[in-house]
C-alpha cells in the first residue's frame, strides 16, 4: 500500500492505532475500504479499515491538516483536501500526488460518471458544476434565494440530492436535472445533512438533528419514508454506503471518549459497530474498492 509524502510525527502512535484495531470477522473477504482523516500525528493523515474490520493502514501523510477523502468513480481513485498548503491542494488516492488548488473551506464532489466536479457555495448559496478542477463554473446548477449545501448527485446524473435552508428550516432536495422538477422532504428541519445516494440509487443517507444530536437516518425516496438508524450522544454524521448496500459508516462519538471514531452500520440487523478505537479524531469516512489502492 503506497505510502505518499514520508510520514510525520510519531511512528509510536501509530503502531497503537494499529494494535488497537477490531480484529477482522471470520467472514471477512468483502473487498470494500473505509477511508478517513485523522489527526493521529498531530498533522494530518489518511487512513483506512477493512469495512468488515481489521487493521488500519496508512494511506498518505502529511505535515498538516487533512481535509475528509471524496471518491472520483471515473478514475476510480480516491481525493482529499491538503490544508497544509496556500491555497488549499486536491490530492490522489493513493497516491497522494496534487491534483491543482481549489477554492472554498470544503473539496467539491466528483460527478459519477463525467468526471466533473460540483460545490455548493456557502457565501451565495448556489450549487456549481465545472468541467474540472479549477475551472470556472458556467453557470450555477441550482441558483435560489435559500441556502444549498452538500451537493450529491445520482450514479446516472440525473438527479441532484442537496440540503436547502430557509427561513422555515432545513429540507432534504431530490432535482431533476431533465426538467428541474424537485421533490422536497423532511421541510422545517432543525438541520439535516451530507446526503449520500445508495448503490441503486433508490434511498438516501443523511444526518438530521434529533433533540439538539444528529443522527443518521436512511429515506426511501418512492415513498418518503425515513429511517433512524442511530440513537447515541454526541452529533452522528457524515454517512457512506458500501458497494452492496448493506452497511453504511459514519463520524460518531464512543461512549468513553471525545476523540471521534468511525463507526459501521449493518443496515440488515441494525447492529452499530465501532471500526477504529484510537485516541485520534477519525472523521469523512468514505467507502472504496481496495483494488482501487493497488499499485
């Protein structure tokens, strides 16, 4: 497993992340990675855990902050945001090399299947597409008075998932992109968020509040209906699908500790299990073939 930029900080530290570990299942053979950030050198670094557990690896690191890792499907590789740099630097999984300096506090989202990119603008609200990284953006996707967020779009491309703020709360937006049709749910929430499509493209994950925590839930999109699927202290966020659709991971809070972990949702039994148990802040998991990290 590439290794990237040489590593910093403490080599001690790390060998801890390693030992402290889930061991694998014995029914671990399922070939989806789980990538995250962590700030377990004091910098910043990219690591991963088997979906169905085992022993951490390190991707890339770095000697600063490190922005949460996004996939790019039409180069099957991974991305993530380099803070350390001035501007801020889009780099390759697993490669780690710079793919060009991008704008904004947040890595805009790869498109499926074009390879474009798209961000939701926290100044103007409006949700962008360009031909590339760096490119200007020809025209807004979604342009309105309210506030769009968290840009997610469809494995086909044909519709765009987001999160709109109003002055009536937060809703959770399905846009047609054929005929700029929208369907809205879930209107005058206290927050929802981070919108994430399922292998086929028939639900959504997404993080909403509940009595001041968020929490993850799922939304049958045919029906309307939605889903909990976690009950805990502290805010639950930033939900990915695995490639089968019968799991998802997510940024949450273990009980006898205030560093964050990652932790897997069984969509079939609903059991939570937590993936990594270090003292470092683990946040962004996303889900990717492994054989997309081999050399």
């Amino acid at each position: 497993m590439p290794a990237g930029r040489a590593a910093t900080g403490s080599s001690l530290l790390f060998l801890v992340l390693w030992a402290c570990a889930p061991t694998p299942s014995p029914a671990d053979g399922h070939d989806d990675l789980v990538l995250f950030a962590s700030d377990a050198n004091d910098a910043g670094d990219i690591l991963a855990v088997p979906l169905l557990g085992g022993p951490l690896q390190m991707i890339c690191a770095g000697p600063g902050p490190q922005g949460s890792p996004r996939i790019r499907p039409a180069q099957q590789s991974g991305v993530y945001a380099d803070f350390a740099t001035d501007p801020a630097e889009a780099r390759r999984l697993p490669g780690c090399e710079s793919l060009g300096p991008f704008d904004g506090e947040a890595l805009p989202v790869w498109l499926p299947q074009s390879d474009r990119v798209s961000a939701g603008n926290a100044e103007s609200g409006d949700v962008t597409l360009a031909s590339a990284l760096g490119r200007p953006a020809a025209a807004p996707v979604i342009m309105s008075d309210a506030i769009e967020r968290y840009p997610a779009w469809s494995g086909d491309e044909t519709r765009l998932a987001f999160a709109r703020r109003t002055e009536a709360g937060w809703s959770l937006v399905v846009h047609e992109m054929a005929t700029g049709q929208e369907r809205v749910y879930l209107d005058g929430a206290t927050y929802l968020g981070h919108p994430a499509w399922s292998p086929n493209n028939d639900r959504l994950a997404f993080d909403m509040f509940v009595d001041g925590d968020a929490e993850i839930f799922t939304l049958e999109l045919a029906s309307g209906e939605a889903r909990r699927w976690t009950a805990r202290p502290g805010h639950d966020l930033a939900s990915a699908w695995s490639s089968t659709g019968q799991h998802l991971v997510f940024t949450g809070l273990p009980a006898d500790s205030e560093a964050r972990d990652i932790f897997r949702i069984d969509l079939g039994s609903g059991a939570i299990t937590n993936l990594t148990t270090s003292p470092a802040n683990e946040t962004g998991p996303v889900i990717l073939p492994a054989s997309w990290l081999e050399d």
